[in-house]
C-alpha cells in the first residue's frame, strides 16, 4: 500500500521464504515499514537476519512471498535492478570508493 499520511506501510515484505541445501533460512517472515522509520535486526549467527536484507534487495532470490514498495510489486533478478525501483542497502562492511565523499558513497 502506497505511504499515506495516516502512517501506512511504504514497504511490504510478506511470506518471504529462502532454502539454501540443509537450510531453511526464511520460512513465511513478514517485514513492514513506514516512511523515516528505523529498524534494527537483532538476532542470533544464522537467524536469517542478512538473508532476509539480501532477498528485499536482489541479492537472493526469495523462493516465496512479496515485496511491495509504494504498493506496487517489486521483483528484482538483481541488486542492480532493485536500486533501479528505489530499494537498496548499505552494509556494514566499509566498502566506500575512496575518491567518493561518504556523502557520495552513501
């Protein structure tokens, strides 16, 4: 559903599944969040945590659910075509291009 004043979600992730072989990483998780809102993942090595990042961006490919951003269906093949509708992360890890302000980087 597309964000509205009344506080409704701009980004919807529901039913998210991903199997790696042995491993069900995300079994049916459902992720939602609202327009300036600031999330955190806490949980155990493991806990799916970066796999569940990973599938929002395109860097998996989710083997179920959906994801949508402003109410309309995102389904990225890739990270690149996810930033393209406007989804994206920045990781923790310090990847920056050192010619780039962080502003840039960012």
């Amino acid at each position: 559903m597309a964000m509205h004043s009344d506080g409704a979600n701009i980004l919807n992730a529901s039913g998210f599944c991903k199997n790696f072989p042995g491993a069900v990483a995300l079994d049916n998780v459902d992720f939602s969040l609202r327009r300036g809102e600031i999330h955190a993942l806490l949980g155990e090595n493991g806990a799916g945590k970066s796999t569940l990042v990973k599938c929002m961006t395109g860097a998996y490919r989710r083997d179920g659910g959906s994801l949508r951003l402003d109410g309309a269906e995102i389904v990225s093949r890739d990270t690149n075509a996810a930033q393209c509708l406007g989804n994206g992360t920045v990781y923790q890890e310090g990847n920056l291009l050192e010619y780039l302000t962080y502003a840039e980087n960012l």
